[in-house]
C-alpha cells in the first residue's frame, strides 16, 4: 500500500503504463505533436453520424489500440477510469460498454487523464484493481454544442479563443501480479523543447 509524504503517495512498487494509444482530428494531425498520435483522422466524424458518436469511436480506438499494444484484452482489465467532455461521461460509457469493461466515470475536464493515472496507481497498489485502463477523449464540436456557442450559429470565433482538441486517448498498467521493472520501450514520440 502506498504511504504518504504531504500531498504525495509513495508506491512501495512504481506504478507501470504497459502501453498507451492515442487517436486525434484533423486539426491534431496539423499541429507539432502529430507524430505523437497512433491514429490521425481527415474526417472529424470518424466514420459516425454526429459528434458525439465520433468522440465514442476516437475513445473505442483508442482504448482498443491500447489494449493491442499491451498485448491483452478487455477480459483483464479488471477496470475502467474514463471521462470525457459530454454530459454524464457519455462518449466513455459507450465505449467502455461496448467493451464490456467495468467503468467508473470521471470529470475533471482537461485534468481527467491525469486524474484516472493517479487514481488507477492508488487502486493498483491497494489491491482494488488489478490490470487498469485509464481513458479519456473529447470533440471539438461536441465541447462547442455543450459548453460554448453551437457552430450551427454561426459565430465568428475569436482570435485568442479556446480550442478544445478533438482526440482520446488510453493508458493501461499490466496485471499486479505481471509487474516488471524494466522501462518501457520509447515509441519514437519526440520531445518538443
């Protein structure tokens, strides 16, 4: 069980990421970390009749590429830790039980990933979870129709405004009982200074 220092947790055995996906938009694919992405999409609808349905394929993509690459299935992912920017976590609902994964849906908007690995690390080390996936997604378009102006509107967006991503991506820890110390392979990904 982890101790702790202040605001710190101290592992008695590092939290691992087996392996990690991400999936992004258009706009993604333009910019600095695109070679960063596992997938880039031209279509901002992902193949699916609206936003929301798309930011439910990206995360689908994403948490099943993540699940490849680490070599494992949904069968043992004994959890789920995702969120997402819809009402209720609705892109991350869908998915997960598409994948027939136990889920518990966070909110911490730009913060959720961050939050699911810290959480995820804590059950990990207490026993609660064993195999972990943590995820999480948004849509540019779906995050205007909630939170901003619909683009259905109309309106002139301004220079200095917000732009939210249009990506998901996914993080799984192996198996408590399949740690390994060894660290894990670089995928290429470069570090922007």
């Amino acid at each position: 069980m982890a101790a702790r220092r202040g605001d710190t947790l101290l592992f008695p055995t590092p939290p691992v990421v087996a392996a990690h996906a991400a999936i992004g938009g258009k706009k993604e694919g333009e910019g600095p970390l695109a070679a960063c992405f596992d997938e880039l999409s031209a279509d901002n609808f992902f193949g699916q009749s609206n936003w929301e349905a798309a930011e439910k394929e990206m995360a689908l993509r994403a948490a099943r590429l993540c699940l490849k690459k680490a070599e494992t299935t949904p069968d043992n992912v004994s959890l789920a830790l995702a969120g997402d920017l819809q009402a209720q976590c609705t892109a991350s609902s869908y998915a997960l039980r598409e994948l027939g994964i136990p889920f518990a849906g966070l909110f911490g908007a730009c913060s959720t990933m961050a939050e699911a690995l810290g959480l995820g690390a804590a059950l990990c080390s207490a026993g609660m979870a064993d195999g972990l996936l943590a995820m999480t997604s948004s849509h540019f378009c779906a995050a205007e129709r909630q939170f901003r102006t619909p683009l259905s509107y109309g309106a002139v967006r301004t220079p200095t405004a917000q732009w939210t991503a249009t990506a998901a991506g996914a993080c799984c820890g192996p198996p408590v009982r399949g740690y390994s110390s060894a660290p894990p392979p670089s995928d290429g990904c470069r570090t922007i200074k």
